[in-house]
C-alpha cells in the first residue's frame, strides 16, 4: 500500500465509524419504546383477565392478576365492583454500538381500570417505599 494513501483510508475509516455510531437511535428512545412495550402487554393480560373473570370472585381476579403481571403493588375495586391495579415496571436497557456502550434504566408506575367496557392505563406517581423508589435515570409517562 502506498505510503500516501494510509493516513486518507485511515481517515474515512474513523469518519464512517463516527457515522454510523451517530446515526443509530438513541439508548433513552429505545429505553422508552421498551417499557412503552411493556406496558401495552400488561394491558394486554390485565384487559384479558378482566373480561374473562367472573366479577363476582375478587380474590381469584387479585390471583390471576398478581400471578400474570410481575411488579403488581396494589389492587383495589371500585365503587362499580372493577378492579384498579397498580404495577411497577422497570428495564435496563444496555447498548454496545459504536464506540461508546451506553447503559439506561428506566421505570415507570402504571394503574390499569376496566369501567365494563374496556381497559386503559394511566401514569401514576410511584410510592416513596419499596422497589419502586429504586433509582432509575428517567420515569417514563405513559399515556
């Protein structure tokens, strides 16, 4: 190889490596989508359990509920007879792309309801106590 060309394919080498690092989504976007995600399949189960339940047996619905949706913290019953369940969820997202590997946990606390119709989830703000008060980098709203 010519002596003169070394420093210029040395050069584009970085310069495309640069590039590409740069041009991929950033960690707190994909740390976001994810527990996004999350979120939507414990609807998912939470509106499936719900619907295929009979009302009449809340402690069974308190069962099934805790046994498929991990980080349930708090179920309770409206005046209606719908059950309301509270749920933490957190990930840890790492990234090994580029130069830098990039690290981000991310949580967020959730109450799920069923008004006889459907299912919907709101954000709530997480107790001060339990594994909920656990550092995360960001506390992702969820809609």
């Amino acid at each position: 190889m010519n002596r003169r060309a070394t420093p210029c394919i040395v050069m584009m080498t970085i310069s495309v490596v640069l590039l590409s690092s740069c041009a991929r989504t950033p960690i707190e976007e994909i740390a976001r989508n994810s527990i996004r995600e999350k979120a939507n399949e414990a609807l998912t189960t939470y509106t499936h359990i719900v619907q295929n339940t009979d009302p009449i047996s809340p402690e069974l619905i308190r069962q099934k509920v805790e046994e498929a949706m991990p980080g349930v913290y708090s179920i309770t019953w409206t005046p209606a007879g719908h059950p309301t369940a509270d749920i933490y969820l957190r990930d840890h997202v790492t990234t090994s792309g580029g130069f830098w590997a990039e690290q981000r946990t991310v949580s967020a606390c959730i109450r799920y309801s069923y008004n006889a119709e459907a299912a919907a989830m709101k954000s709530i703000d997480c107790p001060s106590t339990g594994p909920q008060a656990q550092y995360s980098d960001e506390r992702v709203a969820i809609p």
